[in-house]
C-alpha cells in the first residue's frame, strides 16, 4: 500500500473534514507527508488548530484549520471559499467527519437519526455540492469518502450509522459516473473496527462492550482493531497518481473481518 514517504502530492490542495483528531489526523498527516497543502476542516476548532500547529511542526508543510460545520451547507460553502481564495484550487477532498453511538434502532429516537444522517450522510452532500463544481472547472480532482464496513454488511447497535455509510457508496458510485467526463475520481475506504473515540465510547454500555469485543475477536489479523494509521494510507493511495485509473471503487481496510467481492 501506499505510504507517504512514496508517494509526492506537492503542492495539492487538500481538504480534510473531521481532521483535528482520529483518522482524520492520520489521514492529514499522510498528505502533509508529500508534500500536500493540507486543509483541516472540523468543527471543533481548538482541536483542529492543535492539530495544525503539531503538524505544522512535524512535517514543515502548510497546514491550516478551517472551522467548519459539514451539516451546515453555509459554513461549507464559506470553508471552500476561504480554500479557494487562499490557494486557487482544490485538488482532494477527504470526507472523513462522522459520529456515531451504540443504541439499538428501537432504542434510539428520531431526534438521533438526524443528528446521525446530518453528520454522516448530509456532510458528504454538503462538501461535494459545494467543492465539485471548482473540481470541474479546473477538470481535475478527486474525491476520498470514508465509509465503513457497517454500510456494507451491517452492524449491530448502529442501524442508522451503517445506513448513512452505505448511502455513502451508493451516492460515491453516482457521482463517479457523473464526473468521470471531467476527470474527477470519487471513491471509498471503508475501515472496519477502528481504534478511535467513537469506538472507545461504545464501552459506556455493557451491550456495547461486549459487541466490540466479540467483533475484534473475529479479526483475522491480529485479533485487534486497526489503527488510524492503517487507514491512512489506502485514503492517500485512491488520491495519488498511482490510483487515476482507478474511480467508483470501495476499498474496506478491516484485518480481514469481512472479505466482500
């Protein structure tokens, strides 16, 4: 798989949304690793400027945070603004920003099916709808959309999430189609369990406790969860120049937990 120390994207502008921390901090520090002028889009803003200072430091790249709100169509419209005034294009989008918690569906409330589908599915819309239309005015670009597993096969204790995420790589495969004629890619890496403070939150309850473990037990390899950094670096091979023929495609990064044709 692709890693950052061979991989160059210099110069690329790259819009992460859900940077400031979890996969989406690993996936900010891959790009700024070739080179990438990476844009940390999340609405928590003192994490994100965090973030970027640290990232800053670490790889001398330019990396800034964008405070943005990816349920709200304004707030996007205003980051992307802001990107493109900056830097005159955009290159790649990662839509990374998610939530979720464990509830069975007839435990949850409609109250929390929109706060899940606003973040997880309304976000991608937002950012697509507001960041293709520069992608086809340059006639170039590319589109990562994080999924996950729970979309392609289901999951137990989050019915709504997982039908956000396989909204996800039905409304991926669209727009790939759509955009193929102006050379944009659009595709998905769908992680499986993943170590991060969604998955950590999931223990507040004992049912949910229980779930995780029994999944990551069933983990081929390792008999663990993967780690932000191992999701990483299949987001930064579907951008790279590696990956340009390659677009409507779901990538799942999961140790074998599922293995789906």
């Amino acid at each position: 798989m692709t890693r950052g120390d061979d991989v160059t994207m210099k110069e690329q502008v790259v819009i992460v949304t859900g940077g400031a921390q979890g996969i989406g901090r690993a996936i900010v520090t891959a790009f700024a690793v070739t080179g990438a002028r990476v844009i940390i889009a999340d609405i928590n803003e003192a994490a994100a400027a965090a973030t970027a200072v640290a990232q800053r430091q670490a790889t001398g790249q330019t990396i800034e945070a964008v405070p943005t709100d990816v349920t709200n169509v304004e707030s996007v419209q205003a980051m992307t603004t802001q990107v493109i005034d900056r830097f005159g294009r955009i290159d790649v989008l990662v839509n990374n920003a998610g939530w979720d918690t464990f509830s069975l569906f007839l435990d949850t409330t409609p109250a929390l099916w929109q706060k899940l589908v606003a973040i997880n599915f309304h976000g991608v819309l937002n950012t697509c709808y507001t960041v293709l239309p520069q992608m086809v005015k340059q006639q170039s670009g590319c589109v990562v959309n994080i999924a996950s597993d729970a979309g392609r096969g289901g999951s137990m204790g989050e019915a709504v999430y997982a039908g956000c995420k396989g909204a996800i790589i039905a409304f991926s495969k669209t727009i790939a189609r759509e955009h193929g004629r102006d050379n944009i890619r659009v595709n998905v890496v769908s992680p499986g369990i993943t170590n991060t403070a969604i998955l950590h939150s999931f223990y507040e309850t004992e049912q949910g406790g229980k779930v995780i473990d029994a999944i990551t037990r069933a983990v081929p390899l390792g008999r663990r969860p993967g780690e932000p950094e191992e999701i990483a670096p299949a987001v930064l091979f579907l951008a790279s120049e590696g990956a340009r023929y390659i677009t409507g495609q779901v990538l799942s990064v999961n140790g074998g937990l599922t293995m789906m044709g």
